[in-house]
C-alpha cells in the first residue's frame, strides 16, 4: 500500500503536467464572429488602420460626388454662358456635349447616393 500512493501520487502529477503543456502550447481558439449574427448582414470588415471598410467607402464616395458637384456647376456656368453668348437659331456642338457631360456626371453621382 505503502508504494501504490506515491505511484497514484506521479501518475495524476504526470496527467496534470501533460494536459498543462498540451494546452499552453496549443492555439487558442477564437470565437467565431458568424455566430449570432444576423445572415442576411454583411460581416463588418475592418482596415489594418482599424476603421471600417463599409465607412471608408462611403467617405470616398462622398468626396468624389462633392468633386462632381463642383465639376457639374463649373459646366452648368460654362454652358449658361455660351448658350448666352449664341444665338437663338444656332446650336453649337460644343453646347450640345456639354450637356451630354452634364446628363454624365448626374447620372455618376445619382448611382452613388442610391448606393
């Protein structure tokens, strides 16, 4: 009896210090983020600077239909002016284009606000 309990003694020491060094060394396991989440909405991506890709986007297609905008009113000026300038009975192929570059840039900036 005596020599049977330092043995159980090693024997659950040994089991210890296995399970220890087996769950040290293996890698921890993230939860996953899919779980309780909604699937019908897209998984927030994050940019290695930490913002979120879905606000990046947004903010750069604000900034070019601001840039648009400004394109569209510098357009409207110049076509004002040369429609002014003309007369009632000529139409001028450079006016007719930059309405067409007009009709361009609206249609541009209206598919990112309905995006």
């Amino acid at each position: 009896m005596k020599n049977l309990l330092p043995r159980a003694a090693m024997a659950v020491v040994s089991i210890l210090l296995a399970t220890s060094l087996l769950a040290t060394s293996a890698p921890a396991q993230q939860p996953d983020p899919r779980i309780g989440r909604d699937p019908s909405k897209p998984a927030e991506v994050r940019l290695p600077n930490g913002k979120l890709q879905q606000d990046e986007i947004l903010k750069a297609d604000h900034e070019k239909s601001v840039k648009d905008a400004a394109q569209l009113i510098e357009l409207s000026e110049n076509l004002k002016k040369e429609l002014e300038k003309d007369d009632s009975h000529v139409l001028s192929i450079s006016s007719l284009k930059k309405t067409e570059e007009i009709e361009k840039i609206a249609k541009r900036i209206r598919a990112r606000l309905k995006h």
